[in-house]
C-alpha cells in the first residue's frame, strides 16, 4: 500500500494570493489548478492522496446600517458575497475536495475606520464619509480546524505527509505536533516570504 499526503488549503489565505496574481476574484478551477500543481510536486510522487482540505469561512450577511448615513448596507447583497458563494458552491463539487468551513461575525459596532484614512486624516481632518469604513468583520473556527484536522490525520496515520498553503504562523504548534509524529510538513508560501519559525517547523518549504 503507498503512503497517503494531504493537502490542508488555508482558504483566506489563497484567496489573496491568487486575487494578487490573477487581479481578478479566483474560482473554483483557478484553484483546482493550484491543487494539481501540489498533486504533481516530487515530495509526493508515489504516494496516494487522502484528500483536500479547504478552510474558509461563509461570508456573513448581517445587514448594518452605514456608519455616517445611517442607510441599510445589506452584506448578502454585495458582489463581494455573491463571488464568495458561488466559489464554495463550485468547489464543494470538485473530486476530492473537503469544505471545512467556520464563520464570520460582525460586531455589534459594525464598522472600523480604513488604515488608510486614519493616516490621512491626521495629516488633513475633514468629515468623515461611509466610504471610510469597512465592516468588522472576523473569522471563527477556521484556524481550530485546521489545527484540529491536522492532529488527526497524524494520530491516526492516516497520511505520511501533509502539504499545508499557509502563510499563518499560528499553526506552528500544529506543524511541531505532526511532525514529533512522523509526519512530515511541506509549507507553500505560494512566493511569500513568511517568518521564519514557520519554515523552521516544516521539513519542506516552496
């Protein structure tokens, strides 16, 4: 019997990535295509795939009101919602592809000033508008799971190897939790630099 790999997707994080190459809302096949590249890496060759694993968290649709007009802002009404649904309703369908999903949660506040305004506005004050906000929204769970699975995937041997898409140091507890169980642990920082105890507790970094 081969050895078994998966790969552990950190769904935030690709996204960004990919959105920063592509200057365009990735989809489903943009990242299918990111998941053939890992599939076919030397480190696996000879080995069977247990499973993707994709971590992301479903775009929430709280309606707020603005912060200066005081209007509706209904968040299940933006583009940036409809690309997000359709991305996990396209990728859930794909071969091999595990959906470990968390959630976001706004904040009774709703909104936080932008950086960018914050700067300027202490250069130059002037009024404020609704489009020096963003919403506040955070992710719940996601980090866990990943976390959580990968601990699995190691007590149960289950995998030999797993291939994490990551820039989040958070994981570093997980990385050395796997790999004291003969796991081994290849980082993509799909061209990110990413601190330096993230790549000294992986085995492999691309």
């Amino acid at each position: 019997m081969k050895p078994r790999f998966a790969v552990l997707l950190d769904g935030g994080f690709l996204k960004k990535k990919l959105l920063d190459r592509l200057q365009r809302h990735p989809t489903a096949d943009d990242i299918i295509t990111e998941c053939d590249r890992l599939r076919a890496l030397p480190c696996v060759d000879g080995h069977d795939l247990l499973r993707i694993y994709y971590y992301d968290a479903f775009p929430a649709s709280t309606s707020l009101k603005k912060p200066v007009t005081r209007a509706v802002f209904n968040m299940a009404e933006t583009e940036r919602f409809r690309e997000s649904q359709s991305l996990y309703n396209h990728l859930v369908l794909k071969p091999d592809i595990a959906l470990r999903m968390g959630q976001v949660s706004v904040p009774p506040t709703g909104w936080k000033p932008k950086a960018k305004v914050v700067r300027e506005l202490i250069k130059t004050p002037r009024e404020l508008t609704d489009d020096d906000f963003v919403v506040d929204a955070q992710q719940k769970g996601v980090d866990m799971r990943i976390g959580m699975d990968m601990a699995r995937l190691a007590l149960r041997d289950m995998v030999r190897t797993v291939i994490v898409v990551t820039g989040d140091s958070d994981f570093i507890p997980a990385f050395k939790f796997v790999r004291r169980e003969g796991v081994r642990v290849v980082l993509d920082l799909l061209g990110e630099n990413g601190r330096i105890e993230l790549k000294q507790h992986s085995d492999l970094v691309l």
